[in-house]
C-alpha cells in the first residue's frame, strides 16, 4: 500500500493496510516521507494493533509506504517487518514488498563476498543492496539495474525523498493496483484497498511495468524484456477478498462459478448445502443455485476470538476451532449436508469441521472444496506448506476423505478452473500442477557470474 | 458464566465467556475459589484481552464464575466490572449478574440510610448488601431473604466457598441455561456457550427457580411467589447467537421463519436479497426463500478490524462502517437491491450501508428489517437508548426510509412476530410495544418502608 | 498528602507524594474533588510509575488527597491501595490514612454483624463504615463519631464533596504538618512535603486535633479527651527524611547528636569513619566529628537499580546489596573502619555490608547503629517483623556482632536517645523498649458491646 | 561489557551494565551466542527496564557482550541501540562500541559511494562495513584493517561466533578494564563493574593493545603504530563512578585530592562545606578536610525520582531539581556555605542550587568547582554540549558568578589537575583547553582515497 500526493498520506495508507490485513498478520510497517525526511513505525502484530494515533500522528506527509507481514522467507522478526529502509550514497529509500525473489540466496552469497553486511534474513533487504550497488545516473535506472537480476515473484513500492516507484515482476505473479484520491495517487495490491479509502481505480499495474510517480505526475516505463504473464490464480481462489477485482474479474463472480461447476461436476444427493464461513460462502451459494438444494448457515464464526486463547492443560479436544466456529444444530441435525470451502491444506480444520457437524447431529457430511487439489508448494509468495504436508500431495482423494471423516469429498476440476477463468495462459497454476513457470532448483545461473561487473569497475577507479 | 466440580474450573468459564463475548464487550472478570479462598481478576476490555495465561493460571480451583460487561446501569468503570465480590460476616461471596434490578435506586437510598456504603455504581451491589444484611440461618435464606426486595430483571449466579447458585428472575426476563460437564456443573446465559465447553445441556433454569449447586449435587427450589414468564423476545430477535436454543427453539430457525414472513408481508419487486452480516444472514435467507429472488453476499465484514481506528482529520466519511462492511461491486451494480438486517434502533448505520451500496451502483435499495419498529427502551437489561434516540419513535416508517435513503423500508408487524413464537404470552415485547410488565417509575413503593425491619432488630440486642 | 483550595491540586499533591515516597513504595492513589464530583487513580507501584500527564490530567478540581501504601495491614491488593473513597447516605468521601488501628479487626467482626459488607482487608474500610453508620447531623460530627471507636495510631486526610478534614488520634503517634499555599491549604506527614511544593510550615497538627478546612477557612477542634502524647520515636531515628522538621526538631540534627553521642558511648580505636548511606550519614558525621576520626565515602549508592533485578541462576553471592552499595577500596583497604548505621533491624544487610567491607580490604569493622536495639514490633503503623525476626530480640550484642562479623558492635543507649530527644514523655519508644502505650491483645474489650446501639436504634423505625 | 567462557553470560553481562548505567542511560542491548547463534535483545531505556527474565533467559551461552547507549552520534532511537550485529560473507558479528570515530562521515560516504546501505545512523555501523568490505583470511586481519581507517576514540567488544575481541584505539581516549571470572574473562569500561561481577581485575587493556579471546586463552597484540597515549580526563573528573581504579588511581581518591587543592587554591571564610550530591562529596571531603571547615550534608538526593516527572501549567519553579535535591534548613540556615560540585556545563543546575540554598536560609553562597572550566567540546565520545552552550566558553569566571548568583565562584586550575594526575602526559585535556590530539575538522584525509582499493579489485575478477 502506497500513496503519493495526499494528505495524511499516513493514515491513508494506515486505513488501507486495514483492509489487507488477510494478506499478512504477523507484522505492519509505515515509512512515510516529508521535507525530504523519512519517519517510520513497524512493529510484530496486526495493523490495528501496531498502530495507535501517536504512531500516526508522527509519521508525516503526504507520501508514504505501508506493508502487511506474512512470512515466506526470514524467520517472523522485528528486523524483517516492512518496509525496509536504509540510506545509501544517494540518500534514503524504503522498500514494500510483496512475493517471493527466487534467486535472493544467491544474490546474498554474491553481495556478502563483495563485502555487505545484512541486517535482516528477508530477502527483500537484497533489493536494497542491489540499489545501492548500481552506478546508474538516476533513480529509476538504478532500480531497473538492480531489479534485472531478480528472478520471481515481486510487486514493489520504492520511496525515495521525492518518488514512489510501483513496479510488478514480469511475470506479474502477484498483483498490484493503481488509482487516484484527489490529486493524489495510490497502490495497492488488492482494489479492495483502493475502495476503501475512496480512491478511484486506475487499471492494475501491467506485468514488467514500473510506474514512476512524482511531482511531474506518473510515467510508465517496460524495461524488462516481455514474458509471458503468470499471474497467481491462487489469489482468485483463496488469497483476495472477494471485492477485489482482477482483470475486470470479481473474485466473488469466479468463486460463485467455481461452485456452480463443482455442483454439476461433483453432485450428490443431500438435503442441505452449508459454507465453512467466510471463505466458502460465494462457492456455496453456487453450489446451491445449481444443485437445487437449500443454502444455509450451518456454520457461524465469532467476531470477538484473536489469534490466542488458553487452553486448559486437560484439553476439551478442538477449542481452537470451536472458539471460531460453532455449529447451528437446527440446521444440520438429521441432515445430509453439503459443506464447501475454498481449499484443503493439511485437512486438520476440514476433519475438525465433519467431526462438529456429525457432533451436531448432521447424518452424511459431503465436502466439496471451490478448488483443485494442492500438490505443490508455492515459490512466489503463498505462503503452502512443504509438499511433505499437502495432504493431496500424500494422499488419494479417497485416503483424505477417509482422513477427514467425510462421506464423500470432491475437488473442483484444474479444466474446469482454467475453462471459467478463460484458459489456462496468463495464470500460475504451480501450486495445482506442478508446473512451474520460473524454474526454482537451479535459477539464477546465468547471471550470477558477471554480477556487478558494470558498476563496480568504476568504483576502483575512486 | 459458572462452573462447580470441573478441574481448571477459571479456563472453562474463560473459554465460555468467549462465546459469550456479543453479550458485552467493556469489561471482563473471573472469581475462582479453590479451598475456600477467592481468586480474582477483571479488567476493562475483551475476554481474550484481559485474560493471558498468567491471570488464567492465577485463578484457582474446581470453583469459579465469569462475567462479560455490557453496562446498562453504571458507568464503564473499572470498579463496576463484575463479577463482584465482598466479605462480610459469614465469608465471602461473588455475584454475576445479567439483568437490571428497576427498583436499585430505591434500595441504594435505603440501604445507604441503613449506613452502607458503596464501592461500585453498579446496581449489583445492592445485592451484596441485602445478603450481608439478612439475618436468616443458611445462605440459601439469606439469598432469598435478599432476591424478595429485587424488582425487574435479574439471572445470577452467586458464589460462596462451597456453593453455586443459580437464579432467575420470577418473569424470567433474562435467560440462564444448565449443563452438566463430566460429574460437574456448568451455568450460562446462552446455550452456545454450554455447546462450546462440550457441556451436556440439561435444560434452562425456570424462572423465579432457584438452583443450588454443592457438594452434594444440584437442588432446586422456588421460593419466589408464581409470576407470569416474561422472557425477552429481543434475546431471539438479536441478542443471543444463532446457535443458542431458548425453549427448544433454535434462534437461527426463529430467524429464518422472521425473513419468510417478512417476504410475505413486505414483498418488493427486485433482483436480488443481500443480508447485513453477520446479523441479518439468517432472515435474508429466509426472505430469499419466500420471495424467490437470489441470495447473495453483497456485503463483506472485516474480521480484523477492531474497535478503534484512526480517521484522518479531514476525513472520508464513514470510514466505521467502511472498514467493517465492504461492498462487492459485481452483486450490486445495476441491481434492486433487498438488504435484510435484524433491526434499526437510530438508522445511522442503515443510513451509511444504503450509501455504500448506491456508491457500488445500486439501482434501488430496499431495507427490510426482520422485527418490528423499536419504540421504547428496555429498562429489563438490554441497553437500549433512550427513546429520543430510537428512530422508530420519532419517525414514521416513510420518515425513516426517507432519513436512510432506501426507496423503500419495511419492517416485520408485530403480529406476526407473536404469531411466528407461538404467541404473545411468556414474552416480554416492551421495545416493541411500549407495554411494560414490570413498572418503572414508582416500582418498588411497597416494599420499601419495612426493609430490613426482619433483620435488623435481632441486631440491635447483639 | 492533601491539597484544599489551590488549582491543579492533584499535581501538587503528586509531587508532594514524590516527596514522601520513602514512607511506601507499594501503591500510590490520587482522588480529586471538582464541582461536587469525584476523580480517582490508584495503582500499584512507585508514585512515578503510577502516575503519567494523563493520569494527573484527568483528576480535577481544588481538592485533592492522596496517598503512598506500605502496607501494615491488608494484603498488597489493588483493592487496599488508598486513598479508599466510597458514597454513602450523604454522599462520597475518601479517607488516606497513615497508622495502625488496632481495634480493626473487633471493630470489622462487629460492622460484619450487622451486616456491613467489606471491599478491601485493610483497616481503612472500617472507618468507611462507621461513618456511614453514623447518625449524627454534620459531616463533622459523624467523623468525630466514627473515630471515637478507634484505638491505635491514625493521622487522616478525609475529603467530602466540600471539604478537607486532617485528624491526628489522641497520642498523636504518627506526624501530620499543615501548610499554606498561595491562598489554600497543603496537609502531609511530613513537613519536606510542603516544603517541595512551596507551602509556608503553618505547624503541626496536634495530637487529638481535627482540622476542618472548607470554603470558610480553617476551624480547629479537639473533640477526644486528652490522652498523653506518644510522637514516634522511630520516625526521628528513622523513618523521616532528613530535610523534616517535627517539633521544631531537625531529625538531620538529631541525627548528627545520635552519632556525637555514639562516639562518646561507643568509642573505638580506628582510621576512618565511613556510613552506610544515605540512612547513616547524619550520624556518621557526628561520630566523626565527635572521634576525631576523619569521615569518608567508603560505600557508593547506586542510583539506578530498582527494586527487582534477575539473578542467575548460579548466583555469585549477594547481588543484591551489591548492586545499590560499592566498596571504594581506597578508602577501607588496611584500615580500622567504622560503620555507621541508623539502625539494625534482622542483620542481614548489616552482615552483607561488614563482609563487603573485608573483601575491600578493611583490617577491622566496627560496626556502630545510632539508635537502640530493636527489641519489640510496633502495632502503630511501622511495618517491623514480628519480634521473632528481630535480632536484637533474639541475640545478645556479643551473638549479633559475631552473627554479623564485626569486631566490635555498639549501639546508642536508650536513656542516651531521650536525653537527646529533651525526655522520654512525649514519644513512643515501644520498638526499643516494649513498653506499649496503646494495649494490642486486649484492647477495644469495653467499647464493643453497645457500639453503634446510638445510631443504629433510630433505623429501625425507618 | 563483554563475557567469555561464563555460564549465563548475559545474566553477567545485565549485572555489569547495571553497575555501567551512570555511562548511558538512553538505551541498552546483549547480545549472546551459543552453538554458533547469536542471541540478541535491545531496546530504549534503563537496563532495569529494558530487561526482565524472560528477555535474559532468551540469552543463551557462555559468551554475551552488552552495551549502555549514551548518544554522542546518531539519533536515540532503537536502531542505534548497540551492540549492533549483521551477517556478512564470514558469519555473524556483533559489536559494542564506547567512543566516536571523528572520521565516520567520511568513511561512511566512501562507503555508500561503493554501494553500501546503513540501517542506523550510528557511527559505529561503519566499521560493520569496514570488517565486511576487508579481503583479509582471517577475522582479526579483517579487524585490524577495519580499524586501522579509523581516527577517534574507540574502545570495542567484537565478538563473533567464536571468539570475544576487545580493542582500545592507539590513543586510549577511552577506558576498558579486563578481568577473570572462574575460567573465563570479562572486559568493562570501569573496573567497578568487574568488581560487581566478582571478578578479578588483570589490568587495563593498553592503548592500541587488541585481546583476543577464544577457547584457547587469551592473546594480546598491538597491531596498530604507537601513538601517544591520551586518556579521558574527565572520567576521572565526572564521569566514572568513584570506585573505579583507573592505572591505579582511585577515582575517589582523586577527586578527595581535587577537592584539597581547591580549598588552598580557592579559599574564603565559610561557616559550612557542602556538596552537591552525589557527585561533589568526594571533593568536598577533600575541601573541608583542607579548610578545617565542617563537612554536612546541606542537599539530600531522592533515590526514586525518575527521570520525567509532571509539572503543573502554572509551574511552581525549579521543581526538577527540587524534586531530587532538598535542602535541609538547620544545616545551612543563617551560615557563609561552600558547596562543591565536580563540575559546570550550563550553569543552569547550578543557579537553581544556589537559589535553593538561599531559600534555605544560607547568608553566603560560595560556588567551589572540583574542575577546570570547561571551554571546549568533546569529540571523542563524551556528550558535551555544542561549545556555544558551555558557560565558560561564553563567559567570564566573575559572569559565572552573577550568573548562578553565588557570592564567590571557584575552579580548580588546570595546572592544579594535572599536577595532582602526575603531568599533563598521557592525558587529553581538551575539553578545558581547547587541545584537540586528533585534528576533527580536516581528519582522515590521507587515508581517503585508496580506501578499500585492496580489497575491491579482487572482487571484480570473481
């Protein structure tokens, strides 16, 4: 989240981190800039807790970056919140971002043996050293040069005293949006956010797009080679709220499609059709209108239950679940009930939910989940667990619905996904297939050798 | 909130409260007694902030009562966060009570003329002294003895080093429900917190029934003359969770049977019925069914946003109910639009919701509330404003359609809301109809000359 | 501390409380009068913890009390912190009392009887209650009612809605001085209190004195029968901040005559003469002006060590008092030393310090105490051990100085300490002598019969 | 402070920066390793307050080096709280550094124009980089080349996963103390904090000298030219605590004989000597011992005022210095005072004291200076204010006077000082001469340009 030109661009940004809290819970940071200064605030938690109004209050100007933690590399520290910020010979810069750089391990190796320190594990404190490596003339050049040897996934919002740069990798793994409030811009990586805080959407940033926004108003400038657009389809599925748009395409429309498709792909004879709340509402109510069967909520979620509680040392089985949800015994007692979610991970909180509807008197349990089975692990940014953890990556489907203690479990067809979607190209589908369109095991070969070359044979000559 | 006989007995009542979190959300307080000593800890705040293992662990004992505060009488002080406790001559006692005592302030004025002096400005405390002044022999006496000065609405649970009791109001205004947890006993407001801590439900304590719970098992007594049952009907319209059973009607199924109703009796031309959530899911489902129109999600609540924000100074409007309630565009754009809620007591947030979906492109918005007009307050322990505020007092129903901007408003009659649960008799309706079954203003007129004078004169020989 | 008529009266009550902070460290609490209403704050811990610019900022009014705890009786509870404040029949009252009353327990077993409830275990409450039990017309009247029943040791602040009442029991045992402060008045124990915050000493309270100050000014009344003064001997010895004066009596100067005396009544041959700070440096100074021996640092106080600090688990000895006390080896090493301490209450300091001296290098210590032995506990609101804790209760002189490890031991004589003081009448020496002047174990044996039968008949034709 | 070879090494390292807290009070840090890992926690404020148990514990190993910030460069905020730590191309490094580079700015420059990034605005981040950017085999050749770019003062704990190193720059501005501890070793600015932890000292690490500590033993070397030694003499002045022995020289005792010379040097006829405490009463034992006047305590010092207290709106003057320091009437009432400080910055502390002291009573005021006059700033690691707030640079000793309204002012004269040190040899004195031993204006001018050519050129073949 970045706005550039609006007053209190702070608290705006404060606002939309808000409202992608889903997207990272374990820590928040803002940098902002005024009069040539930086002021910054991050701290371990969520937004709404981190930030207070003295935080705020102290952080100020009218341009400022925001960033939600959720860790896919470096361990869950203070050091690693974001946005990163640093001085370097040109003068301040601070960096959000979003996905996963493949290659960073590599590029660490590479700066430390000529010889820079680290302050944090998170891969994106490269970026910076990379920056400040480059003997380019200007900003921007700076930052193309050091973003050419990146390899993955990254949408970016780079301050510097007097730019906000938003840049998304070429292939445009994950998202990022651009609009205007007022005279003002500002990013975002979901529309959501843009919503939110009254902002007027743009279009999204293009893959291999850097969009540079300064007093001079905002360039767009491709200076990466064109490839082809691998755009993540787990975010449509799980990852965004479902008032975002992508492409012009509702996340709440594919889900409620994803659900009509599953009815018709995996029917079964059932009385009631139930959503696991919030995530498999839209699929459900498509599940519903196609199947003919009642929608209901059988299923509801307490708004109050944070992320801890305490547990009694002889535990009454399952608490965490049952804290934040709880089954309506009307609903499902006597029934065949149809339960829908959006994914099946590890399948422990799908095996806790059959085992509370059955407590709750529910005669057959069906699971039916908006989505393929997972059977690899993401590298650009989601944060899967290793495939050692997917169940559908160890298991049968029968094995899992065994497992999971349902009667019948069906997963939405990878054809029928990339058939409602509009075809499998521009998508990311790793995580469903296995193909991997940015190789991770041996990347970054090729340009590994000659790195820095161009700008450091100068210095020597200091 | 009360346990007696279950090991760890402050962690169960812990786990409960947070079921019981909608019921208050100011302040927060646990007594456990373990070998006849007290253990205490309250604090201003949500259960899951007041409480961390430490305080958890501090509390001892097979023993204890909780309670979540939503002040109705009182300020929102530390010192008025329950349950309360004191000694006096025969030991200690701890008291949670939900409801309002209408005749507290008569009692406060004699009791303080009697030389009592308060540490609270709770009307629980008065409860405490009316115990301490009772003469009788047994505690259960003594209890009695104190409930008969009591006029309105009171479920209590009261603790001694040995005992539980639960009570009820003789109108039984407030619910109180009973579960039985391994050999002990479990006691709370609604029964979604006995189904949460795997409690059995045996049934809800009747009212104007008296439970005492010992080592010696449960009995029940009634000492309170016959009165009529006058149970909340707002606790079913709104108040009490989805999952909570009241009389062996499921307040979910309540609910949906409203929205069918209201379908009926409010019928609109339209494209589509979208709830407020997560308040209005269950009638708008029950609407939808009636009408035939789709049901969709046209709202998304945050399940991160807390309490407080910070707005900019020169704000975007409404950002409160922006950052809870989100809009997705593609369900109402260009659509009529039926949003269903569970009542509208000053039309504020109506208001805001009505704006947020013409902004997302509604064509027309229709606001139906599944309960009747809302025209007086709850002097029984709901905390309702004071009638200037109520909209539904001031205004007519096209006054209030026209202050929310919907093009048309309808709410469910008040026959049929009777007719729906079984009748008008057992009920207390007085937010909806104005008819108080305990009178407010000179209640109490009878009882009071000769207060105390049982107990007190044996004193004077001491 | 307590502050009529002058603005911001609760800062200058904190800062006076700053300045008595060495009288308890426990708990510190702030209750302010504005327009008839009551502000409070207490909490547990340092004056300057407790207390932020928001705290202070929301205790309006003219009128203040406040109060730092050390606890003689009741728990160290939030509940006990004081001031305690309650509403009665004719309104609210806070009471800050310093002392012992050590008829508390009859007095409270009594109030139970009939019915009083209690909030806190500290003796305080019962004053509260007896108040409110009063029948008599005025304020001034109840309280003098109220007190009448006390026996034992207690100099109060008492604030009502409009007035500030400073009492001082009939012996007077623990000091109470009264100031002016532009046109209001400033009440504390001590009188470094008003020093600090620029208020003229007008005197001090009498023993048996109720001072009433309200808008008319200040009235003075004595309405207990004369009782034989019996000032705190300890408090000169001790428990006083050197910058006090009592009685027109510098307690640094008495000080400095305790160590002169010592000098000539312990004399010893050796090279320095060094105190243990900041207690012994009066005296240390008189005793090296009386010697002839040359005075020195030989110990440093650390000012930055708290009361808490984590020590490992192998601990290297007596971290503690190293930690607030450092050797300067210069000035003991191969030296005769003397010590000089106010006081030697179980030994264990006083042995820590002597083995301290010696790893310094000191050839001898000798250890001197300017006051008594310690032979007897105090009931009148000094928090002594029991007397079993006492050392000089338990050993002979010989056994403390080998207990100790010092060459030689010497205290002040007691006829030494009243020759000083201008004669024994006029003090309480119990802690060094044993003889009581207010009887513990069987007092308030008359009084407990027919208390309150004056104002509790009336009620019960209410 | 840093701990080799000692179990709970962080729990050693806490103690002894609690006995090092007078050396900075801004913030505080360890940082421990065990098996290979670095342990680390820091934050603003008090070592008291910033560690508890839990942070302690978390501080694994038998090795640990801490530091108190004190900020002489750089901002105080948290991420320049030392030791600071990063991993370069070798491992992990973490640093404590007492002192100030006068030549970080341009190192950092020279720095950043070969693409470095700082994280922290202290100056000790530099030679994180220096160490990183250095081709050398093994850690200390990498070290001593860091160093050797650097010009100021420097004493340093570096530690690395193995090994403990301790540096004092080629002048020895600073002071580091080395000590054994069972079988392991421990380095501390003072020798106080050796003693605190009980260990033995060896003896100081010499000018230039570079300890190597590792499992087998110690080893000392000098790699750096000699250069004559220029000790602090203002630790001896003012800023240690009294009983550190620095090159066998008792603080204490110095500042007795400062206080002696002062008394001959600066005389007047006086009643009275007091200090300022806690700092003066070394000087002014010496003063009065010489003058024959009697020595008393004239100020007493509160051992629980914080550093913020609040301060009513119509503030009642001087109440900070009030607030700690109290005058007691009977010592100075109607007598000619000399009171003795150590030294005089602002004059501001000063002028209160006086006023104070006249309040009090005292006919005369006589202002005795333990000290020169300070006329010049610090640049090697002492926070002295910009010289155009040092009175004595601005203003005459007889200004000084009727500045701070004392009737007579006296300093100690330099050629006083350092007679009593033994000659002016060996120490740098230019905080009262003006005599800076390293040029800070056009330093490190030479070593500029071939900065890091040595080990960059190799790097552009990799």
């Amino acid at each position: 989240m970045g706005v550039f030109g609006v007053e209190e661009a702070s608290n705006i940004t404060y606002l939309g981190l808000h409202s992608l809290q889903h997207r990272g819970q374990e820590g928040a940071g803002i940098v902002s800039c005024s009069d040539d200064k930086f002021y910054q605030f991050r701290a371990r938690g969520l937004v709404g807790d981190v930030f207070g109004a003295d935080e705020i209050g102290s952080l100020h100007g009218a341009m400022a970056i925001g960033h939600v933690r959720y860790s896919t590399t470096g361990e869950n520290a203070l050091k690693n919140v974001q946005p990163l910020s640093a001085t370097y010979r040109y003068g301040q810069v601070a960096i959000s971002h979003n996905g996963n750089i493949v290659n960073a391990k590599e590029l660490r190796t590479q700066l430390e043996s000529e010889g820079s320190i680290f302050s944090s594990t998170s891969d994106t404190e490269v970026i910076l050293h990379l920056l400040a490596r480059s003997s380019q003339k200007t900003f921007v050049n700076r930052l193309v040069e050091a973003l050419s040897y990146l390899q993955g996934a990254y949408s970016l919002l780079v301050m510097t005293e007097n730019k906000l740069v938003a840049v998304r990798d070429p292939h445009g793994f994950r998202p990022l949006a651009w609009g205007r409030l007022g005279g003002g811009h500002v990013l975002a990586s979901e529309s959501c956010a843009l919503d939110l805080v009254g902002a007027t959407v743009v279009r999204e940033i293009n893959p291999g797009e850097m969009l540079i926004v300064d007093k001079n108003g905002a360039t767009s400038i491709s200076p990466f080679g064109r490839q082809d657009t691998k755009s993540c389809i787990f975010e449509q599925i799980y990852f965004a709220r479902p008032n975002t748009v992508f492409s012009g395409r509702s996340v709440y429309e594919s889900r409620y499609q994803f659900g009509r498709t599953l009815a018709k792909e995996c029917a079964v004879a059932a009385d009631v059709v139930i959503p696991v709340p919030d995530s498999g509402t839209a699929a459900a109510l498509g599940y519903a209108y196609e199947s003919g069967l009642p929608f209901h909520q059988g299923l509801i979620r307490s708004h109050y239950v944070g992320r801890t509680f305490i547990e009694p040392s002889q535990s009454i089985r399952d608490f965490g679940v049952k804290l934040k949800l709880s089954p309506i015994r009307s609903v499902v007692e006597g029934k065949r009930v149809v339960v829908i979610d959006d994914s099946l991970v590890r399948g422990t909180t799908s095996r806790k939910i059959v085992r509370m509807l059955r407590n709750a008197g529910a005669k057959e349990v069906h699971v039916r989940i908006a989505a393929p089975p997972i059977i690899a692990s993401c590298f650009y940014g989601i944060d899967t667990p290793e495939v050692s953890e997917l169940i559908a990556h160890t298991m049968s489907q029968d094995e899992i619905s065994t497992y999971i203690g349902s009667d019948t479990l069906g997963y939405l067809p990878v054809v029928s996904m990339h058939e409602l979607l509009g075809g499998r190209s521009g998508f990311c589908d790793a995580c469903f297939t296995g193909d991997y369109p940015v190789p991770v095991a041996d990347v970054a070969a090729t340009h590994q050798l000659d790195l820095f070359s161009a700008n450091i044979e100068p210095d020597s000559s200091d």
